[in-house]
C-alpha cells in the first residue's frame, strides 16, 4: 500500500492536490479505526464533493481483463512486468509472481486463488484504469477462471513460445471464447534458446482461428515487448458496458476471507456506484449489510472513497460468513433494488477423497484447520464421515485431483496438520426402479459417494458414472502409446488433430474414475513429460457398475468395499489383495484375503501363518531395543481393527485406502 | 520395591569395543583399529568399574561377562585389572563365573592358558559354522579348521566350560546341510551350545548384498524348520533348552545370561555398554536403564574427566521392571514361576497380569504358552512364536496394570469415614 502512495503523485499529475487529500484519509482511517471520513457518509448529495473520486475515469478509460494461460507459460510473470510497467509495484529482481501469495503456489508455480490489481497506465494521453484479474492456470480451477472471466471484458492469451500451446491452453481459449471476450494472443518466452514463436503463430491460427499476425511477441521475462502488451490492451479490448447514472448493480467473483475484518468481497460494478455507509443487499441471501470500505486492489488492499460503475475493487461489509459473500451474487442498494446479473452455478465437486487425522486426538486440530481453509475456499464441499478403521473424518469433495492436492498441501504447510487423505473417488449415480426406495429417496436418481449405499441391481434401472471431455496436446511420437493408454481408461475418441508438424490434438470421452488417480502420471511418463492434459466436465454416461467387497477370513471388510467398472473389476481387486497382503503382518493361522463381486470371489492372496518369530539374541545389550520394538508393537495392538480372528493394523488401511502416488 | 535377592548382588559385564575385522552381519558397536591404546583402555575400564560399583553400593558381584567386540584381542593383563578391581570394590564368591566371548583363531587359542590365568572361568566361542564358504560369507577371520582346533584348546582350558555358538539360516543352507553340521558339532563340542538365528540388519553388508539380490536367504519356512531340527538334534543328544537360543548339558548353563532373563541388575562397564541398576550411591532408589558413550575415544574422554562415561539413564517404572521380566522371562524354559514374579510385584499375579485377556486364553488353549501352578511359560511350539505372542501380552500387562493401579488409588482415596461396608464398584 505505501508502495502505491509513494507513486501516486506521478501518475496523478493532473489530481496532485488531490493525492494529499488521499493521504490524509488514509491516515484518519488508522488512527480512528475506519470512521467515517470528513463529511462523506450516507449523504448522497454530498458525493460530488467527493475528492478522490474514481468517477474521474470515464468508463471508456477503463480496461478489464485477465491473464490465461498453461502452466508455467509466463502468466504470473507478465503480471509482475505488468504491475511494475504500471508503477503498482517497484521494479526489483524479487518481483517473482507478486500475486502467487500461497506457498504452495510459488512451490509449484501455479495459481490457485485468483487475485486482482488495478493499474493506472498513461497512453495518448490520456490516463486508463486497468483491472488485472489474475486467473489460476488448471481446469481444475475453471470455475476460479469463469468467475474472473465474468468481470473482464478481454483476455491475453499467452501461449509459451517452446512449448506452444498445451491443453489447458484449449481450455481456457474455449472459457473466454464462450464468454464473447475479445482474446489478444501473446507469445512468451521468445528469449529462451528454442523457441520458435512463428512456429507457434501458426498453431493459434490453426487452433484458434486467430490470424497469426495478431499475436504479440514478448519475453516477460526480459520485459521485451511488454508495453506493446499494455498498447493492445486499451486498444483492443472494449471498455465495459456500465452506467454510472443507473443504481448500483454489482457482480461479486471472488471472495477470501480476513480473521480480523471478515469477508472481503471482489466486486465488479456493472452499474451505479458503491461508497461507505451506503445500505446494499444481497440477492442471494437478501441480507442488508451497511459498506465499511471499498477499494481498489493494487494489488494490495487500497481503500477509496468510493468505486464507480465499470470498476472493479473489493468491498468490506462486515460479512462473517464466506457463504455471505455468494460467488456469483450481486449486490445492490436497500432502497434500490435491480434485476441480479445472472450467477454462475455453483462449484461441483468431480473428486471426493476421505480424511482423517493421522491420530484421533487430533480430530479437532484438523476441524478448526478445515473449516478455516474453506473459507477461502468455498469450492470444497465437507461432510462429516467416519471409518471403523480410521475413525472421525470427513469426505471432502474437490473440483478435481490438483485442487485436492492443493487442499492437502495447504492444510501440511499453513496449518502444520498431518492427514490420511483416502483414495479418491468420484460421484456414482443410479436410476433407482424400486419404488420402495424412490419413496426412500425421495428422488428417482441418486448419487451416491459412498460404497456402503450402493444399491443392489435389483433396485436400479441403471448406474451412471461421471464422464469427462480429456485434451491431450503431445508431439506425434508418443501416439500409439498415448492412444492405447486412453483406450485402457475405457477412453472413447472424439477428435484428433494436427496443429502443426509434429504436434497433435486429441480429445477423448474418459469415465471420471479412470483418470482421477493416476493417469497424469502416466501419460507424462510415457511421453517424457512432453504431452500436457485437461479435461472438462461432461456429464454422465450408462455404466456397468459394481460393488466390490473384500473378505479377511470370510469375513466382510466394511470399509475397503468399492464400486468399479465391471472391465476393471479383476485387476481393481487384484491390486487391492496384494497391498493387503503386503501389509497385513502374519498371524498364529493362514489369512485368506478374497475379492468378491455379490458371492463370486474373483481374487484371492493368501498370508502363510508365521512359523517362526522370535529374536535369536537377547542379552544385556540388546534388552532396550527390544523393548522398545515390542511396546511400539504393543501400542499398535490397541489401534489395532480385528475383522474376525484377524488383526489388522490401521497402517494396512492407510495402505490400502491411501493415494498411492508412485505407481 | 527391589526384592532383597535383586538388589543385593549384580551381575558384571564389561565391553571390549574392538574388532579386528568387520563381520559381514554384525551391527553392533565395535571399532576396528590396529593401533589401541591398551593401557589407555585398562585405566579407563578400571576408572569406570570403581565408579559404577560405588554407586551401585552392592555387596556381592555373582558373574562376569566380558563382551565386545572381540575380548579375546584385549590383553589378559586387562581382564586381570577389571576382576582385581571388582574384586577389591565389592566381594566375589570363590566359585564366581567369569565368561568371555572369543573368536576361534589361532592366536587367541594360543593366549587361552593366560586368559585363564587372569581369572576368566568360562569361555564362549564364536565358531559360526563348519564351512569355509560360510564362513568367508560371514565375513568371519578363521577357517572352519582353525574353529575345531580353537575348539579342543578350549575345551582342554575350559572343560565343561567352554560354550559354541553358531549361525544358522546362513545364505545357501539347507535343512539338511544344517543338520549333517549339528552332528558333526556335537561329537566336538562341549556342554554348551548357543544358535542364533541370522537377523540380516540395516547397514550390514549382508543385509546390501541380500537387498541387492547378490545373496538370497532361506525363506521363513526353511527357517523354522532349521530351529525345530535343531532342538531335536540337541535334546536328544541330551542337550536342555533352557533359553531360546542356549542348550546346555549337565547344568552347564551361563549363570551370567541367566540373571538377564530373570531381571536381575546388571552393571554394564566400556563403551556402549548397557546397565540396570539403582544406583544407590548417587541417592537414588529407582532402577534406571544405562548406556555408556558408544565411540572409545569419546567414551574414555569421559571416563577421563567424570570417572565414568555414562551417556543416558533412563528410571524405570515399575510397569518399565515387569515388562521386562514378562519378555525376558518368557524366553527360558522355566519362564516365569509365581514365586519370583511375586517376589518381583506383590498382590499382582500372573493370572490377573495377562490371564484374564481372551487373545491370552486363546494362547492357552492352543497350547502356545501354559499357565499352571508353576507359573507362565511357552510351550515347545509357543518359544519359536514368542515375538509374536509378546505385543498382546504386553498390551494385556499394560491394561490390567493400570487398572490395579487404579483399584489401588480408589481404595485408598474413598475409604469411609466412619466404618461401614467397604466400598464396592457397584453403583
């Protein structure tokens, strides 16, 4: 924020005076704890008095838009040359993905929550409001990106000039293609050793149907070409339909929350405008909430004194709760309510993984850590679950595998908790045709998350699985192992073209179980890390489904039944008996672990009674060690789950249960 | 709580840390050096024998053991120093066993008339196997003929004192191979012999070549087999099992090895050595597990500047003390009679220690451990599971311990105040 006061007299050139009078708000509203400042309050009329007034921009000397790109591609980059271009950040070396503020984010160089900075930027002479809405790089996170997308009006599209375009590139083109953005393609990377941006011009044409000559070569790195980014920005994309004279209309996209002061709402104003004091309500909730703040974000929080219809800023209203602040909702004036612009539906969970703590007494640790992480992230769905084995939990329900992983991570490194994250699964559905249970139900179709309320075939009229549109981008070495992977994944083909040369596009109908595990993994192993995916929502399809049980002993393993594609059935049990066996420590008698599909067993491993188990040396030396082998083994007994005669150790579920990631 | 019999005497125990060559299996602490300094070693092992004495304040020493390492490189002049010390800090019995562990090479054989000499009673030698290739394997310093010769001079020092030990379960061996060795063994040896399992552990070269796949060893089955074969061919060559990997004949047992299983103190004196005992001369009652400084030099560092060179002591429970005697215990023949696990917990028997649990009972009825009205032991096929037995009856102990305790504690915090019934866990 001193960053931006420091600068502010340069830009504002012509409003000099009035960049003291900022300053001096600024600092009434420390010391007086936010009060309302001298003499604009609810007092409409008193508005026009207003001195820094952001109304000073004409809505055509605003730009909205954002930044979409593959990961890695440069778009976090571009936006640091951006903001220092800009002066919304002093230039140094350390400017590294400024608006990355996670730590897993700047570990693994993705965007996870989207963050805005407002620049100001003199061009022709006159002086543009620019509105930089940061968007995360995965589809996983397409609904962050539709969210951004609904504020701007232009997008840049930047497309590595190495590695050309890549699949989550196709995604996101086709999310601001659908939302009728005007898209200014930008190549990046032209300094590296390789790269060969005409070669990628060609694949936008071809891809995109953007004429090559329209694409902006830049190194963001090196800051090359960067300006003329800026140019094309307030020369190509339009500025935003609004009308200050209308009542307030505004659109909330994003939302984080603050320990201190609550809810701090991203709002775009399609209408009107919004200041402190003013009355506003919320069509979601029809709540009234009278304005603390509102600002601008530079990328740091920036109160103003009000925002104008065609901005975009964050409001302070004293909401508690996330869910106050609906992603999609829109907010108006008590007295004058307005038609809401239209939303967007609500973040769908594709991938839900149970989690629990490694040890039961930290269930509540894990709870408040939970709870505080989804409220800035409202996208993960939480219901309380338990496991006889692994005790109190929850199944949470993510956008896809990289937002889940994203959670876990977030949860180890911002609030030091250790989980058991269980394999994922995704959400099965079913046509019920037994009436009894409609009535049960109260719905014909249901979905079901967890394997214990699979129902019987009897009962359905059919199973449905989720199913999603997959997009691989890979030179056209790798395609015979490529297309015999998919096929593997019960993939069905849809398209598959050239875009240049050597490099192809494909596109697959995938069933969502089959590439929620482990496929990324795969497909980039066997294409040395050249080919990239992504994939889409695509609905249900018909599926022949079945629940898996699995028996120690004969006896019934609650928490280890599954449902798998009937194809997969066999190697699915298989691999599940084996891990078992490996990790199930062997007992007085042999243990049968069998695979059973209703009373069919399909795989069966078998765990030889120990014969012989007892230390050959046990003197004055080696008493400790022992002991303390036998008391951690001892320990383990009271943890220990007996399905029948059998002890099983809660490591053998963690086994079992747990991601494996180095298949 | 110390039972007079367990804390009036000690046992002794004292480590040579070095070896002169690094066996392919072996991770315990031991240095291989050319140059020790022996006398350096024997001012320090003495310092430190002075030391421990005094604060064990004990009357008696019944035994000594002298481990390693390689004691047999120490000098007989050493061991001569330490039992002379021993025996001017606190009494010894005339007939006090003093064992030590010796590699069958020639140049220790030759030094045995001196070692016995010093003072050492009873001699453990570590012939391993009867087979060159095994031995090369083992990574061992003799021959299989150098072991038998080693072997007879021992005997000839040492009769009916002399124990061997061997390895089975060594890469490429059989159950009959195994067995033709036994034989050939018993028609040599004396009236001890100690068999030891082959434990591959971390960091041994062993342990990389079989990981590696450059050696495989013979799978748990054949393993058990071996074990069983063994404790056949022993007893009826009228060898007793009297723990799980030591036979003896005419109660020709280690006296020493003996006090380990049955709880008894133990002073342990050298580098990384390992002691139990209330060190009532530094005021305190309660038994503490001790280990001196593993590395020589910083051990004798130690000893040098405090008069011993203990790194930790840990006090023991009294659940620690009956845990321990419960898993050693177990491991003799004899296992634990009510008389001495009484003597060791008063008003806690064995049948509400671990009887009462169902796993324990199942045990029972399956004839892997017998409790009767001698006490708690394993049964023949029960002592090769016993690892496996041990986790459920130390949980067991654990349970029904803490809930004595608690009966205990609410027996005396809810005595009536005027005499009455007394009170009862109905409610």
């Amino acid at each position: 924020m001193l960053i931006g006061l420091g600068r502010l007299p340069v830009w504002f050139s012509r409003w000099r005076l009035f960049s003291v009078c900022v300053r001096l708000r600024l600092h009434g509203g420390a010391s007086a704890g936010g009060g309302p400042p001298g003499g604009a309050g609810k007092d409409y009329p008193q508005r026009g008095k207003d001195n820094y007034d952001l109304s000073e921009f004409p809505t055509e000397n605003i730009r909205n838009f954002s930044i979409i790109a593959h990961v890695d591609h440069g778009k976090s980059t571009l936006a640091d040359r951006l903001l220092e271009i800009t002066g919304a950040i002093v230039k140094t070396e350390r400017n590294k993905q400024v608006l990355d503020k996670l730590q897993v984010e700047r570990e693994r160089g993705i965007t996870v929550k989207a963050q805005t900075a407002t620049l100001f930027y003199h061009h022709a002479g006159r002086t543009y409001l620019l509105n930089l809405i940061d968007t995360p790089g995965h589809v996983d996170f397409s609904y962050e990106v539709s969210r951004s997308l609904s504020a701007c009006q232009g997008v840049l599209l930047i497309v590595d000039a190495n590695e050309g375009i890549q699949a989550q590139t196709v995604a996101n083109f086709f999310l601001a293609f659908e939302s009728q953005l005007m898209i200014i393609p930008v190549i990046n990377k032209i300094d590296l050793k390789h790269a060969e941006p005409d070669r990628v011009a060609k694949q936008i044409e071809k891809v995109f149907d953007i004429p090559k000559e329209e694409c902006i070569q830049i190194s963001a790195k090196l800051g090359t070409n960067v300006d003329k980014v800026l140019e094309k920005v307030v020369e190509k994309i339009p500025p935003p339909c609004a009308n200050l004279s209308d009542p307030l209309r505004a659109l909330v996209f994003d939302s984080t929350y603050d320990h201190y002061r609550g809810v701090i709402a991203s709002i775009a104003l399609f209408d009107g405008w919004v200041q402190k004091g003013d009355k506003i309500m919320s069509s979601y909730t029809k709540k009234v909430y009278e304005v603390n703040e509102v600002g601008i974000l530079r990328p740091d929080q920036y109160p103003v004194e009000k925002l104008n219809a065609g901005q975009v800023g964050y409001l302070v209203a004293g909401m508690k709760e996330v869910k106050e602040a609906q992603i999609g909702d829109t907010f108006y004036l008590q007295k004058q309510p307005v038609e809401p612009l239209a939303g967007f539906k609500p973040a769908k969970p594709m991938v839900f993984a149970g989690m629990y703590p490694v040890d039961q007494s930290e269930y509540t640790n894990l709870r408040k850590a939970v709870e505080k992480l989804t409220l800035n992230d409202s996208s993960v769905t939480v219901h309380r679950d338990s496991s006889p084995a692994l005790g109190a939990g929850w199944r949470l329900g993510f956008l896809g595998l990289l937002h889940m992983e994203v959670f876990n991570q977030r949860l180890e490194q911002e609030y030091n908790a250790s989980v058991i994250l269980t394999a994922p699964t995704v959400p099965y559905k079913a046509v019920l045709s037994s009436s009894k249970l409609i009535k049960e139900y109260g719905e014909e179709e249901i979905t079901i998350l967890n394997p214990c309320h699979f129902p019987d075939r009897l009962q359905v009229k059919e199973y449905l699985e989720p199913v999603v549109t997959g997009t691989i981008l890979t030179p056209d070495d790798y395609i015979g192992k490529i297309i015999s992977l998919s096929q593997s994944r019960r993939g069905v083909q849809k398209n598959i073209v050239y875009i240049d040369d050597h490099r192809l596009m494909m596109q697959y109908l995938f069933p969502l179980n089959e590439i929620v595990v482990d496929f990324y993994d795969s497909l980039k192993s066997l294409s040395s890390g050249y080919a990239s995916f992504d994939y889409e929502d695509a609905g249900y399809q018909v599926a022949d489904l079945i629940k898996m049980d699995f028996y120690l002993n004969g006896k019934c393993v609650e928490e280890l039944a599954t449902i798998v594609h009937r194809e997969k059935a066999y190697a699915t049990g298989k691999a599940i008996a084996v891990r078992l066996k490996d990790t199930i420590p062997q007992q007085l008698f042999e243990i049968a672990i069998q695979a059973a599909i209703g009373n069919k067993i399909i795989a069966r491993e078998t765990i030889k009674a120990v014969r012989k188990n007892v230390l050959a040396k046990c003197y004055g030396g080696d008493i400790t060690r022992k002991m303390k082998l036998l008391k951690r083994q001892a320990e383990g007994k009271r943890r220990m789950r007996k399905i029948g005669n059998v002890e099983v150790p809660k490591d053998a579920f963690i086994n079992v249960l747990k991601r494996q990631k180095d298949k | 709580m110390e039972g007079s019999d367990f804390i009036s005497n000690l046992r002794f125990a004292f480590q040579w840390p070095y070896c002169e060559r690094r066996c392919t299996y072996c991770n315990f602490n031991k240095y291989i050096s050319t140059n020790v300094n022996h006398d350096a070693m024997r001012d320090g092992l003495v310092r430190e024998t002075e030391t421990l004495l005094g604060y064990s304040q004990v009357k008696e020493i019944t035994s000594v053991f002298i481990g390693g390492g390689t004691p047999s490189l120490a000098r007989p002049s050493t061991i001569a120093s330490i039992l002379e010390t021993v025996a001017r800090v606190t009494h010894v019995p005339h007939n006090m066993e003093v064992s030590m562990e010796a590699n069958p090479t020639s140049a220790a054989a030759s030094r045995l008339a001196e070692f016995k000499a010093a003072g050492v009673t009873r001699l453990s030698l570590g012939v391993q196997a009867l087979c060159d290739r095994d031995l090369s394997i083992l990574g061992r310093d003799h021959t299989a003929r150098e072991a038998l010769w080693s072997l007879e001079e021992a005997r000839r020092f040492f009769p009916g004192q002399t124990s061997v030990d061997l390895i089975f379960g060594r890469p490429g061996q059989n159950v009959e191979s195994w067995e033709g060795e036994l034989e050939q063994l018993i028609a040599l040896c004396d009236h001890h012999v100690s068999l030891y399992q082959l434990t591959l552990e971390r960091g041994t070269a062993l342990y990389k070549q079989v990981q590696e796949k450059a050696l495989s060893v013979p799978e748990q089955e054949t393993m058990a087999r071996m074990y069983q074969a063994a404790r056949s061919v022993l007893g009826k060559a009228g060898f007793l099992q009297y723990e799980v990997s030591n036979f003896a004949k005419n109660g020709a047992v280690c006296m020493h090895n003996l006090g380990y299983w049955r709880g008894r103190q133990y002073l342990g004196v050298g580098p990384g050595a390992h002691g139990r005992f209330a060190p009532l001369g530094e005021g305190e009652t309660q038994r503490e597990a001790r280990i001196q400084t593993l590395e020589p030099s910083d051990w004798l560092r130690e000893v040098r500047r405090f008069g011993h060179g203990t790194r930790k002591r840990v006090q023991q429970s009294e659940l620690d003390i009956l845990e321990e005697l419960l898993v050693m215990g177990l491991r003799m023949n004899e296992g634990l009679t009510h008389q001495f696990w009484l003597q060791r917990s008063p008003g806690f028997d064995l049948q509400e220690a671990v009887g009462d649990a169902a796993e324990v009972k199942q045990y029972l009825e399956d004839e892997l451990l017998v409790l009767d009205d001698r006490g708690l032991r394993c049964s023949w096929e029960g002592l090769a599971l016993l690892d496996t037995l041990l986790p459920t009856l130390l949980h067991q102990l654990q349970l029904s311990y803490q809930k004595s305790v608690n009966r205990s504690l609410s027996l005396t915090c809810f005595v009536p105040p005027a005499p009455g019934p007394t009170p009862t866990s109905h409610t």
